[in-house]
C-alpha cells in the first residue's frame, strides 16, 4: 500500500447524517446531528431551523421519506450524554478482533498508527448498510497537515459520460464551483478535463481553503462500487499551513 494516513487531525465533532436507502428517493444525505468530543462525549439533534440552514430543505421533508431517529438514543430527548460513544463505536469492529488490522488497512490507515476512537469514527464514517446513517468530519481544523482517503460523492450520475479505465492513481483537480446553483460552496472533481463528481458538501467550505491556499493534492486511489452504482475514492494529502503541496 503506497498511500497510508499518517498525520490525523483530532475531530472535535462529527455530523451524523442520513440517507434514504429507497433508490426512488434522493440520494443526498442530510445533517440531522452532532457528536461533539469536549470534555466529554455528547451528541445533540439540530432542531428544525439548524437542520433547514444546513440542508436547504425543512426536517418534515426526512420524515417524510422515512427518517426516524437513532435508535441508540431515546427519540423524546434532543441532548445526550449517556453512553453515547459506546453506541456509534457498536458500528465498528471491536479492536480486540484478529482481522482488525485487516480493517484499519482498508481505510489505509498506517500500521501502528495510533488512533482515537473518535478519531476512527471519523476516518471510518462508520457506516452500515442496514440504516443510512453515517458519520462525517466536517474538517473544522483547516491548518494542520493531514492524509484522508474519500469517496467522490455523485459519481454515478457522471460515470457514463467519464472515462476512468487509466484513472487509478492519476492526480485529480479540485475546482470551486461559486456559481453552483445548488451549492455555492461547491467543489467539483475533474480527471482531464471531465467531472467525476464533487466533495462532500459538508467537507467542502474546508477543501475551498485548501484549494485557495494550493495545500491539497488528491490522486484516485479506488474505483469499486456494482452495476449501476460505481464509486471512486480519493487518497488526499493536505500541507501545513505554511507549506504548498508540489503538483
């Protein structure tokens, strides 16, 4: 494996976020929380007008299409505290399993490298097939370096028309998007001069820094996904603050 993580930045929160799993639905995933890391584990709901500024549509319109709350946590309370990194590490592999090693590699995390468990549900998004929640590091700390390996969100409706049979390894560039009816903070991938799909618009406000400030370097590192539904991934490196990323 050439390219390992070995500089992580310590998330002080984590967006919990939803997708529908009904392919007759939309496919964006929605923000519908945060698990914060201060002095102590906790996680909160966003009420109906944090959910609407951050989404740009209203909560009913989840609910609508099947959202209910983590199960985890009793759905009549909006804060928690109880017990709350125990219920997202349940969507982890336990660190004592013999093929651990085995799944910190496939998110290409250095050997030996040392990790925090909020830290590696950051890395991880720890998802399930089974639900549509995951988690995402909205990248708050733009100065540090860093290494993250990333899924290009959208790709599926741009495969058709892309040509990435050449595409493993080849450096991406990342393009802000300001006129981006949908997303003024958007960030589209392109691989020679085709879209290949955009940064998660949650990590996106962090990646423009990035962009701005020439930090980041992206290369394709994985193309996997079925019939219908192809994914690419994205090892990216990011410099210091002080430093420029050599194209």
């Amino acid at each position: 494996m050439t390219n390992v993580i070995q500089n992580i930045v310590e998330p002080k929160r984590l967006l919990l976020t939803w997708q529908s799993l009904d392919d007759n639905a939309t496919r964006t995933r929605f923000a519908v929380g945060e698990l914060r890391n201060e002095s102590y584990p906790l996680f909160r709901y966003f009420d109906a007008d944090e959910f609407e500024a951050l989404n740009g549509t209203s909560l009913a319109s989840i609910r609508a299409i099947g959202f209910r709350q983590y199960p985890a946590f009793d759905p009549t309370r909006t804060v928690h505290t109880d017990g709350v990194l125990d219920a997202f590490l349940r969507r982890l592999p336990p660190r004592s399993r013999k093929d651990f090693e085995q799944y910190r590699q496939h998110f290409h995390l250095a050997p030996g490298l040392q990790i925090s468990d909020f830290a590696l549900l950051a890395m991880t998004e720890a998802k399930l097939p089974s639900d549509g929640f995951s988690l995402v590091d909205p990248l708050d700390q733009t100065w540090s370096p860093r290494e993250l390996l990333i899924e290009v969100v959208g790709h599926r409706y741009y495969s058709a028309e892309c040509d990435l049979s050449d595409g493993l390894g080849s450096q991406v560039q990342l393009c802000a998007e300001p006129l981006n009816p949908n997303d003024a903070n958007a960030v589209a991938v392109m691989q020679l001069d085709q879209k290949i799909g955009y940064i998660n618009r949650f990590q996106a406000k962090s990646f423009l820094v990035w962009v701005r400030e020439n930090r980041v370097l992206a290369t394709i590192e994985r193309l996997n996904g079925k019939p219908g539904y192809p994914r690419v991934y994205l090892f990216v490196r990011v410099a210091a603050k002080e430093e420029t990323v050599a194209a």
